[in-house]
C-alpha cells in the first residue's frame, strides 16, 4: 500500500510498482488521517510519505500503526533526510526509510526487505544516523542566560539601570543605596561582565538579550 498526501505521487509509485508483479494500493491522505487509512487495509507493507521528517509528530501515524497492528511493516518515504530524521523514523516503529528520488529499484528493494522483518535503509543513512546519535552536536551556548547567572539581583537591577542611562546618582536614588555603594555595584557588574565601560556592559546585555531576562528595576528586595 502507498499512501501520500499527494495523491499523483501515490499512483505513480503504485503504478510502477504494478508493472514490475506487485499487487498495490495507491491512496491520498493527510497525515493526521493515515494511520486509520492503512489500519483499515491492513497490507503487509506499507509506503508512507512524509514531507517533513524533522518536524515534532510526524511519525505518530507509524506510532499508532504499530502499536495497533505491528505485523505491518511501514517503510517511510521522504525528502532527503537529517540523520536524526532517519533515526526518529526507526525509533517510531518504522522498518525503513526511502528518498523521494529513490529509482524504483531501491523502493522495490526497501519493500521486500522490510516485509522480510529487515531493516530497509541505506547503509550511508544509518551510519550516519548512529553518528549523529552517538555523538550530538553541542546545543548553541545560551550566553545571555550564563550571564544572568553571574551577576546577583541586585547587580542585574543595577545593569538594567546602566543600560537604561542612570548614573551613579539616580542608581543611587533608585535602589536607595548611598552612591559609593552603587559605584561598587557598578565597579562588580563590569568585572563579572569582562568589560571595560558601562557602554560596553549595556552594549554586552543587549546583545545576549539579558536584559530581556531581567527583572523590571525596583522589584528586587534590598538584601
């Protein structure tokens, strides 16, 4: 069974598949509507296109699928992949994964191998989809949050204050501290920062979207 969300896909791919001794069946459904589609037909193998494997829930149809009836074996079809697309496919239940641009040999291929209880994939696709899982590439460092851990409240209300314009004087009268004080709040917020300037520190702030993160000034306690 075939089954895409375009249907001329579905019917070509049936079609050539029909012409090399298959029995097939060609059907167009939305993704949300799959599962129940093929669960009511039951075939051994089904084909089930997918245009966005990376996307969160996409692979719910093979979910249900297997669950329900997991004798059917669901190869799935879809656009050249990230090697985590392919694992997530694997990892839903699916027994293979097969590019658009496969000639119909492979997708041939891919169909007796998976009905055979084999996993159907390309050799390249599933070294590179274990790579990719055992060795993930590093999340993007969070540098505003990292900085927002350095600094105390009360060095946070007092960035916030430098990036707005505020002066020794009105940081002062802001926070109700005594302006020596505020200067060593301020003298504490640069070196924690690795900055020279409280222009380079407001600069630093809006850049990393700390300042996005903080609290509105005066709703921090005195200590």
């Amino acid at each position: 069974m075939v089954v895409d969300e375009h249907r001329l896909l579905a019917e070509a791919l049936a079609s050539a598949l029909k012409l090399r001794g298959h029995r097939v069946l060609a059907a167009a459904a939305p993704s949300a509507g799959a599962a129940e589609l093929v669960l009511s037909r039951a075939p051994e193998v089904c084909l089930l296109g997918t245009a966005m494997p990376a996307e969160a829930g996409v692979f719910d149809p093979v979910v249900r699928i297997k669950r329900e009836k997991p004798q059917i074996a669901v190869v799935v079809l879809g656009p050249v992949p990230s090697p985590r697309g392919v694992a997530s496919a694997f990892a839903a239940g699916a027994s293979g994964y097969v590019r658009h641009d496969e000639r119909i040999e492979g997708v041939e291929r891919a169909m007796m191998k998976a009905r055979a209880g084999d996993a159907a994939v390309a050799p390249q696709l599933l070294r590179e989809s274990f790579a990719e899982l055992l060795n993930p590439a590093p999340e993007p460092d969070d540098e505003g949050a990292r900085l927002l851990q350095l600094l105390t409240p009360r060095e946070v209300e007092v960035l916030v204050r430098v990036a707005e314009g505020e002066d020794t004087r009105l940081i002062a009268t802001g926070m109700r501290i005594a302006p020596s004080t505020a200067r060593t709040h301020v003298q504490r917020v640069l070196m924690k920062l690795g900055v020279g300037s409280r222009l380079e520190a407001a600069a630093l702030a809006a850049r990393t979207g700390l300042l996005e993160r903080a609290p509105e000034p005066g709703s921090v306690r005195e200590d």
